[in-house]
C-alpha cells in the first residue's frame, strides 16, 4: 500500500503544480489585459486564474482523500 500513497502525494503534487502555472499565467495575461486595454485578454486571465485555483484546492483537499479508498 505504500505505492498507493506514494502516488496519491505524487498525484497531489503535480496537480497542485499545474494549477499554480495555470493561475501564474492567468495572472500574467489579466495584467497584460488591462495594461493594453483588452477586454478578452482581461476575460481570459481571470478565467485561467480561477481556473488555476480551483485546480489548487483539488490537489489540496481532494485528491489526498483516495488514499482511503486503498487504505
């Protein structure tokens, strides 16, 4: 059952990985949006920065609860 939880917190870990680069990158094109005054770019990043965090919250709160399904 070790392999299990190893790959949970692997699992874990790169999906909280993922939603950090996704809101980075929702965060950077929010900024560019309203540095040129572009209401899609503006659109898109708070799209991707939410995104990003809900992406967060499942690598933090969801994804460690498999490990009761195999312990």
């Amino acid at each position: 059952m070790d392999f299990f939880s190893e790959a949970i917190n692997t699992l874990s870990v790169l999906v909280v990985a993922i939603g950090a680069g996704l809101g980075v990158w929702g965060i950077i094109n929010l900024l560019e949006g309203y540095g040129n005054d572009n209401p899609g770019a503006k659109s898109q990043g708070i799209k991707q920065l939410m995104s990003g965090g809900g992406l967060i919250l499942i690598g933090l709160n969801l994804i460690p609860l498999l490990s009761g399904l195999f312990g």
